[in-house]
C-alpha cells in the first residue's frame, strides 16, 4: 500500500509588520494546531498533540504521527504522515547568495524557487533542520518538475509545484511508489491567536 501523507495549504491574515518592515509571521507551533484541530489523531479521536523533539521535528504525543509546517508572508503549508515528512513554502524573492549557499549543499545549481523547496522540505524530513548542511548533503537532482520525482539518492519521493506559492513535501521513498496527498482544510483567522495558541 503506498504511503500517505496530509496537507494544508493556508492563507494567513497580516500580523502587520516589525520595525523593519517584515511581516509578522505567525508562530509555527499555532498553524501546526490549527490543522491538527480540523483532523482527529488515530490514537485518541480528539485533535493530535505534536510536540517538537530536540531535532526540531514534531510528532504527535499520542499516535506519533510525524508533522512539519512552513510559511511566508501570508502563506502557509502544514502536513501529517505516519513518516518523518518535510514540507516548505517560499516566496519568489531574489536572494542570489542564499541560492549560492543552497546550491553548494544540494551540490547542483539552484535557481527556482521551488528548487529552494525542495530543499528545505528533504533537509526537515532528515531531521536535521537545527544544523547547517555539508556541501552535498542535500540529495537534490539538477532539475526539477512539478509533480512527484525522486530525490538524487532515490532516497526521498519529492512533490512540488509552483502554485499558489512554490512549495514542496518529502516523503521517505520506502516503495516503489509516490505516497498519496491528501489535501486538507482549515481557516486561519486574524482573532485566532488572541483566542486559541
Ligand atoms: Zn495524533
């Protein structure tokens, strides 16, 4: 049976922005809550209850399903599987440094940005998003395409696409065949921090 994993795709409200002009972002840990409130965890029925471990990866105290969220702007993604998955979404900002620093630890050109998502989401799914890569380490292929494709290793299945923001999910590629994505919904709403996280 071929893996699954769920996704949420979220519009956020502006926070407004800091001293310097930057967006707000909304805490990571309250859109994780967000989508785990709109689902219920296979072990208790209610919502899931991640937690983040030291690798900063989150799992579910109670069924240890596998969470990862991203966001930019006013966009965010979220996902759930019962495998570690990564998921990353990016703006088209032009940051040639960052892709020359990307570049060197996927040890291929980047220049799109669903690239840069596809290699952050593979880098979270590894477990490693608390260090800085070695040069390589991160198993992209030279070019990318929407849709699913394997990583360069054929360890990771890799989803991206560029709409409505470029994001990407990992999935660990234990079989022969790409995981099922489930897409998911939930509102996030300008009062919700007040109330809820
Ligand atoms: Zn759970």
């Amino acid at each position: 049976m071929p893996g699954q994993a769920e996704v949420w795709l979220m519009d956020l409200p502006p926070r407004g922005v800091d001293h310097v002009g930057r967006p707000v972002g909304w805490p990571g840990r309250h859109l994780v809550a967000k989508a785990a409130a709109s689902v219920s965890c296979r072990a208790t029925g209610q919502a899931c209850r991640p937690r983040k471990q030291l690798d900063s990866r989150a799992r579910c105290l109670d069924c240890g399903a596998w969470w990862t969220a991203s966001q930019v702007a006013h966009h965010a993604a979220v996902a759930r599987s019962n495998v570690s998955v990564g998921i990353d979404v990016e703006d088209r900002r032009h940051r040639p440094a960052a892709f020359r620093r990307a570049s060197r630890w996927c040890g291929v050109a980047l220049s799109a940005a669903e690239q840069w998502t596809q290699a952050e989401a593979v880098w979270k799914a590894m477990g490693a998003g608390r260090r800085t890569p070695n040069d390589s380490e991160i198993p992209l292929n030279e070019s990318w395409q929407v849709g699913w494709q394997l990583s360069r290793d054929s360890q990771w299945w890799i989803y991206t696409t560029g709409q409505p923001q470029p994001w990407s999910l990992a999935f660990p590629a234990d079989d022969g065949n790409p995981p099922n994505l489930i897409f998911r919904s939930t509102t996030v709403a300008a009062d919700n921090l007040t109330k809820g996280a």
